[in-house]
C-alpha cells in the first residue's frame, strides 16, 4: 500500500501557512503592480482567501497569458496573485511528503537537487557504466512531445487520489489543476503555476517507477520531460524504446517526441539540458550560451 497523507487541509489553509506562502512568493516580485495592490491591503485579503477555503467557496481565477524564449518560445500562464499565493501554500505542505517518494535521479524542481546535480550525475553515470572509460557506453535520450499540454487531469487526479484520501484536500487540488485547459479539454498545467512543476514530477514518477521496478534500468536520469539511459549495449537501448512508448501512450496519455529520440555513444556527445556531453567534459551549446 502506498503511503498516505494524512488529513492536512487546515495546515493548508490556516493563516501561518498563508502569511509564509506570501513571503516567499512575493520574493523578487515586489515592484510589479498586481502584487504592490494585493500587498496593500494583504491581511484582509489573505483573511478572505482563508475564510473562502475554510467555507469550501475558493474559485481559482482566470490566466493572463504570454509567451517567452528559454531559448525556445514557451507560453506562459500565469494566474492572479490571490491564487498564485494559495499555489505557495499547497506547495510548502505537500512537496516534503512528495519529495521523499520521488527517485534519487529525478532531478527537476526539487530542493537540492536541479540542473547542475543532474549533469554531474550524468559524468558520473556515464564513467561507471564504461568503467572508466575501458567499454564503450550508449545513451538512449528521449523527450516527451507537449509534456505540460498534454498532461492528462483525470489521470492527475487518479495518481493523486492514491496518495490523498484527504476530501477536502483533494478537491482544493482538483479545483487548481481543472482551473486550466490546455487546446484540448481536461488537459494540460499551466508552466506559470509553481503546483504544476510539482504535479508534474507526480505525474512522471509513475513511469520512474516503471523504469526502476519493472525495467530494471540501474542508470536513468529525468529532468522534466527529458530523460536519458545508459548501457554498454546499443540492442538492450533499442529494445527499451516500445516498452518506454507504450508505458507512457497506455498510463500516461504522453508520445514520445519523434524527432528527440536517439542513441548515440556518449564519446560522440550527447546533447542533454543545454549542454553537449562527452565522457570528461560538455560543452554549452551555442542556442544555451
């Protein structure tokens, strides 16, 4: 049986949680004006939001939507700041009780963890499967194709449920995540909502899971939607991709990225999160730098 969290609603929605959802969110956003009017009058209106969540009448508001280039162009949603603050508050009781069932190699927005832990762990990967160099080693390097458009609600909600008996609780989480459509109805997380990086490494930790338990791959990363396996057999890495494929069409509702799938011997570099990769050093591609 998996385990549980507990009843944790009111540790949600009481004032302290609120009031230190406030302080880190507002943290390098104190000159933009929505959240300087929110700030000015903020006892009020986290009393307000409070007493709508303990009377079970929060309605997430709407989006304002924009787009930017990290470097490739993305579409940014993000919600008002009364929302974005109760955003803060899930996250600071929920991620603790997550980040312990997470995988040791799913790096993307955790604590202590990020993008340098990752390619540090890929050095190290990479130097053990090939035993220092001594075989040649293959990466198998996958991306998902719309990961955050494509994310499925009921499957969301069906992964949660497991973990979340909690009613209250699951129907805040519930009316945060159906708060959003991507172009398709039921689908998608916003890239705005600091809940989405959260309920995203929920959503991919059923297929780490998979990857560990029933695969059986020792040496696997994922940062996000973007993963890598290591082997010092090219036919076992082909071999991985329908089983990877159908996992991710049949639970998960996602397609691999047909044009982001290869394997190629890490001595002839391996492009993974910005940087190339080769056995003892990477190079920052140009499109990063």
């Amino acid at each position: 049986m998996k385990s549980q969290l507990q009843k944790i609603y009111q540790d949600i929605i009481s004032l302290e949680n609120l009031f230190a959802a406030w302080e880190e969110f507002v943290c390098g956003k104190r000159n933009k004006k929505d959240v300087q009017e929110f700030a000015l009058n903020l006892s009020d209106n986290l009393i307000s939001l409070q007493e709508d969540l303990e009377n079970l009448t929060f309605a997430h508001g709407g989006y304002d939507a924009f787009k930017i280039s990290d470097p490739k162009p993305r579409d940014i949603h993000k919600a008002k700041v009364r929302d974005r603050v109760l955003h803060h508050a899930i996250y600071r009781q929920l991620y603790p009780f997550f980040h312990n069932i997470f995988i040791a190699d799913s790096f993307s927005c955790q604590l202590n963890k990020g993008v340098h832990k990752a390619l540090g762990k890929l050095k190290t990967f990479g130097l053990k499967v090939s035993r220092n160099q001594a075989k040649t080693i293959w990466v198998l390097k996958c991306d998902i194709k719309k990961f955050f458009a494509s994310i499925d609600h009921a499957i969301l909600l069906e992964i949660l449920s497991a973990y979340i008996p909690d009613k209250n609780t699951f129907q805040l989480l519930e009316t945060v995540i159906k708060s959003f459509n991507s172009s398709e109805p039921g689908k998608g997380l916003p890239l705005g909502n600091l809940t989405s990086q959260l309920f995203c490494n929920i959503y991919m930790n059923e297929f780490d899971y998979y990857v560990k338990h029933r695969l059986k791959a020792k040496h696997y990363i994922r940062y996000a939607d973007d993963f890598v396996f290591f082997s010092d057999s090219k036919d076992k890495l082909i071999s991985l991709i329908p089983c990877i494929a159908l996992f991710l069409k049949e639970r998960l509702k996602l397609r691999l990225h047909p044009d982001k799938v290869f394997i190629k011997t890490l001595a002839s570099g391996v492009d993974f999160l910005g940087w190339t990769h080769f056995p003892y050093n990477r190079v920052l591609r140009n499109v990063t730098r």
